[in-house]
C-alpha cells in the first residue's frame, strides 16, 4: 500500500472525507535538490516544487533505484571481462624423487612464469551478455525515473489533501465569524423585541456545528501534514500553490501517442530486450569454444630450461552434455516470451491508467467551472438574503439556509478546484511527462 493509500485509512477513522476522484531527463532535478528551499522550511510556504524536492533526498525507494544502476554497472564490467585477456604470475616448486641419481637427493624444479590466456570464439556468448547489461541498465534508469514520477504524484496528493484542509479551515473560520456577527445581530434585535428567542437559539446551534466542524477538520489537516512531513522529512509552516490555472486539456489522442516514451512501459521494453540477449547466451552453449593461452617463464629448469615461452591454441567442441544446452536454451526463451507479455500488459495498463484519469479530468474540469458559477450565485444570493432581512422581507431561517448554502458551496468548490489539480499532475505523470517547465 502507497503513502497515499494509509493517508486514506487514516481519514475513514476520523469519520469521513472529502469527496475525490481522485520522458523526462531529469525529474525537477538539481545538483542539490534542496537548494532552492529556505534553510528553515518550518518557518515559510512551501511551493509543490518544493516539497518534491525535499522528498526526493528523502525517498529511500529513489536511493535503492540508484543502487539497482550502479549494480547493472557493475555487471557490464564482469561481461566484459569475458573477451579481455587474462594476465597471471604463477609460481610453483616441485618435489620430485631422484633415485635416477647417484646421491639419491630429491630433485627439486623450480617454475616461475607470466601466464596470458585470450578467448577468441565463445559463440558471441560475452557480446549478447554485454548487450544485456546495457540494457538492464537502461531499464534500471527508467525504472528510477518512474519512481520518480510516482513520488511526485505521492507528495501531490499530500500537498492537495493538506492545501484543501488549509482552504477549508479558512473557509469555516469565515463562516463562524459571520455567525458569530448573526449571533449578536439577533440578540440586539431579540432585545428590541423583533426577533423571537428561537431564532436566537437556532442561530446559537449552527455556530456550535460549526465549531464542531472546525476541529474535525483541523484534526484531518493535522493527519495530512504528519504525512506530508514524512515525505519530506521536515516540518513545514503552511503550503503554497501561486499556480491559479492549468493549461487547457487537450484531445485524448495527444496523449494516448505519448504512451511508448511513459517510463515504466519503456522500462519493459528493456527488460524484454534483456531476455531476447539472454537466449542468444543459451545458444552460445551450442558453439565451439576456442582460447588461447601463452606462458612467458623467468625461471625453468630440467630438459625445457632453454625455453623462454610457448604458446597453445586450444578448441572445445560440445558433442552431448545430456541435454543441458537444450533445457537453458528452451528455458531462455519461455523467459523471452514472458518478458514480451509483460510488455504488453504494461502498455495496455498504461492506456487504460491515461484513459481514467482523462476521464476523471475532464469530468474535474467541467464540475470546476459550474462550482465557480454556482459559488458566485449563492455569494450573491446570501448578500440579498441579508439585506431583505433588514427590512424583514425574510426571516432569519431563510438567511441561516442561504449561508449554510454558501458555506457547502464554497467548500465543495475548494474541494474540486485541488481535486483538478492532483488529477492534472496525475494525467502527466500517466504519459511520463513531468517537468519543471510544467510549472
């Protein structure tokens, strides 16, 4: 389970939330990645970009990917190894009996010797091995990236979960003033005998509602931000989004053609090119194996003492090892196979996860757009609600239901208008393209 999904735990025992649908180089990449945010983070807004930033030196799974690289480093050094000479100094001293001898000593022969051994044809075994390695590499760098991309939509969400709760707890606060200020108004006027106490006393119970309300949601925002503080290690004073507007939503097909460079489908790819590698290694087992070896001595002695060096070719044919060619090259390639399915369903997945959240987004938008309408008209409506109560053309229930209309609008407003904006990070995350110019 993602940050995202226990942050969602967390919410349902708190007794409900709010409702949500809810190939790049580098990914907001730096040299320090926390070298554009304040040395005290605790005391300032943080930005999105931001917040990414400090999660991306704390993320242990981005570390690990880094880790996964330099290991497919290490092993292209190993597969190269297999066509590079091999260079040794050997030294031995023999023991050997000499009865031959007059004196009946044991005759001892000492060898030292520089030892040189070259492959020359393994069935291009080491070339399909290092082609693998250069693969896997490549597939170990859009997996990292991928990562990446995910821990941004991680700290996304967080950042438009724990902004929504900022939004909300300033609209409540707006709304417990104005009852506060409506509270008052009805006593003064209960004095003057034009209002009734009942009105006084309803007006008393939605102030205490909303009080009640109010620490509901600041317990919630208290959860985002523990989660928040998690993804980044550091406290934080408040969060910060100076972006109002996305650019316009674009045709489905703009971004279904961007599925083949999404990272993790790319990462795929790789991972089949590694398999196709890995059975021509199998087959290599069929081929003959031919090396050479030479031996340059410094020290020799008996019969061969006068000579310095030799050299031999030496040629190993397969004929029969009970079938085990046959078996690695049959498994090598149900291997290859597999890899070629998974690449497959990771394409096919990528195309349903882009159709969603379009879908999702779209839908966002449109809701976004008739809020704002509907926001203004109530805004409005409550306005003259207050006005016609002054000349008692309303009564107050009328007015208390024109603000508790406000208060649901404008909540549910500030819901959906974050609720756009994850979607959005979402939607590019889902066709791989991330990047700092996006914001």
């Amino acid at each position: 389970m993602n940050y995202l999904g226990r942050f969602l735990l967390v919410l349902f025992f708190w007794g409900g939330m709010f409702s949500f649908t809810g190939n790049i180089p580098l990914l907001f990449a730096q040299d320090d990645p926390a070298a554009t945010v304040s040395q005290d983070p605790s005391s300032t807004e943080l930005t999105l970009p931001e917040c990414y930033q400090l999660a991306l030196k704390q993320s242990e799974k981005i570390a690990i990917q880094q880790q996964l690289i330099k290991e497919t480093e290490a092993r292209f050094l190993q597969s190269l190894s297999g066509i590079l000479p091999r260079v040794s100094y050997s030294l031995s001293e023999k023991r050997q009996d000499g009865r031959g001898d007059s004196n009946f000593t044991l005759r001892e022969i000492p060898e030292q010797k520089f030892v040189f051994s070259q492959p020359l044809f393994s069935g291009f075994k080491e070339f399909a091995a290092m082609a693998a390695s250069r693969a896997e590499g490549r597939q170990r760098k859009q997996e990292k990236i991928r990562a990446e991309q995910l821990l941004f939509t991680d700290v996304a969400d967080a950042f438009y979960f724990f902004f929504t709760y900022q939004q909300d707890l300033e609209t409540l606060e707006a709304i417990h003033t104005a009852l506060a200020q409506r509270v008052e108004e009805l006593k003064s006027r209960e004095e003057l005998g034009r209002a009734r106490p009942s009105e006084v006393a309803s007006a008393e119970s939605r102030l205490s509602r909303i009080e009640a309300e109010l620490e509901l949601v600041k317990a919630r925002q208290a959860t985002a931000r523990q989660l928040m503080e998690f993804l980044i290690g550091k406290p934080f004073a408040a969060l910060l989004d100076p972006v109002a507007e996305r650019p316009a939503l674009e045709i489905l097909d703009t971004y279904l053609a961007k599925v083949d460079q999404r990272p993790d489908v790319m990462a795929f790819k790789e991972a089949w090119e590694v398999a196709k590698k890995e059975v021509v290694v199998a087959r290599a087992g069929f081929f003959p194996v031919v090396g050479m070896d030479g031996n340059y001595y410094t020290k020799r002695t008996g019969n061969s003492s006068d000579v310095d060096w030799d050299v031999t070719l030496k040629v190993d044919v397969p004929l029969f090892q009970g079938g085990e060619n046959v078996g690695k090259t049959k498994e090598a390639s149900a291997k290859e196979q597999g890899a070629k399915l998974k690449f497959a369903e990771a394409r096919r997945n990528a195309v349903l996860d882009i159709q969603n959240i379009y879908t999702q987004y779209a839908a966002a938008l449109k809701r976004t757009a008739a809020l704002a309408k509907a926001l203004q008209a109530v805004e409005k409506n409550y306005e003259l609600q207050k006005e016609d109560y002054r000349f008692n053309l309303v009564n107050n229930l009328e007015v208390l239901q024109a603000l508790e209309e406000l208060q649901d609008v404008r909540r549910e407003h500030s819901g959906v208008t974050n609720e756009t904006k994850q979607l959005y990070w979402k939607l590019q995350a889902a066709t791989g393209e991330i990047s700092y110019d996006a914001f």
